[in-house]
C-alpha cells in the first residue's frame, strides 16, 4: 500500500466506526496496540475528530500479557500503557496494522479488562492476512491480503507526511 491508500483505508475505517456510532449511547475510545498500532489509532482519532465524533484515546503494550512471553524470544521491549479514561461501560475500538495469528488481539483483551469491563469491544486493523490460530476477526478492515505463513507484512504508519507504507515479503 502506498501513503495515499493508506490514507484512504483509515479514512474508509473511520467512516465505518461512525456510521455504528449513532446507534450506540457507549462512551467511544480508541486504543492502539504498540507499536504500528498506535500511530493508527492516532490517524483513525483525527479522521474521528474530521467527521465531528470524539473520542477517548489509549495505548496498550501487550509485551507481558503475550502468551509466548518467557518462551525464549529473549526480553520483552516494553512501550508503556497508558489508558487514562474509564474503561467500565465504553465501546472500545482496539487497533492494530495487521491481524495474523489473533494472539496479539487475545492479548490485549486480557490487558484491557486489566482496566474495567467495556460494554463493547470492536477490532479495526490496516490489514488483514489470515491465518487465524484463534477465531478473533477485524470489525473494521482497510485490506485483506492472502498471504503464507511465513510471509511477512510491513506496516509504516507515519504521522508527519506522506510516509506511510506497507509492504508485503514473500518467504
């Protein structure tokens, strides 16, 4: 994807979370999962603020809520949490770039309700490539992409300019 489709998925994202947004009387928040994650959430936010809706933003770093934590994948870099809104009866949008496995997304549901029960949890990511090892699918979705297992996916999300980009490589 080029900066200009990326551009163009989120604004596609957003539009979608806010024709949902009329039928529910949840508080919303928009919550990133580190890292590409929360530069996403944070453009999702602005398109959010664009079409008129307001939002609650928060960030989650799931490095010790991973199931594969401890497993010798060496020492978790941690990024910080920050949720400073209350979570007890929002509508919370997790965000993420790409949705593989589902197992960041299962960690990150852990780490949330850390914080409160929300009344509603929804999944919007930039790219979806299957392979589900747990039956979590994206809400919101900017692109499905068929991949293999062992194709990687890429994602830039820059917030100053046109730098945005993802890119696929083949195994």
């Amino acid at each position: 994807m080029s900066a200009s489709q990326v551009d163009a998925a989120v604004s596609s994202i957003a539009g979608a979370i806010a024709k949902r947004t009329p039928s529910m009387s949840f508080p919303l928040a928009i919550v990133g999962i580190h890292t590409a994650g929360v530069p996403l959430a944070i453009k999702i936010r602005a398109e959010l603020e664009k079409l008129g809706l307001e939002s609650s933003f928060g960030q989650l770093d799931i490095a010790l809520y991973r199931d594969d934590a401890g497993l010798g994948t060496g020492v978790p870099v941690v990024h910080g949490t920050d949720i400073a809104f209350e979570v007890d009866g929002a509508r919370i949008v997790l965000v993420d770039d790409v949705l593989f496995s589902g197992r960041t997304i299962r960690a990150a549901m852990d780490q949330l309700m850390d914080f409160g029960r929300p009344a509603l949890v929804e999944l919007a990511v930039l790219i979806d490539r299957g392979h589900r090892q747990l039956p979590i699918q994206p809400d919101y979705c900017g692109m499905r992409v068929e991949t293999s297992p062992t194709d990687h996916i890429k994602a830039r999300i820059d917030l100053e300019g046109a730098g945005s980009s993802v890119f696929l490589a083949k195994r």
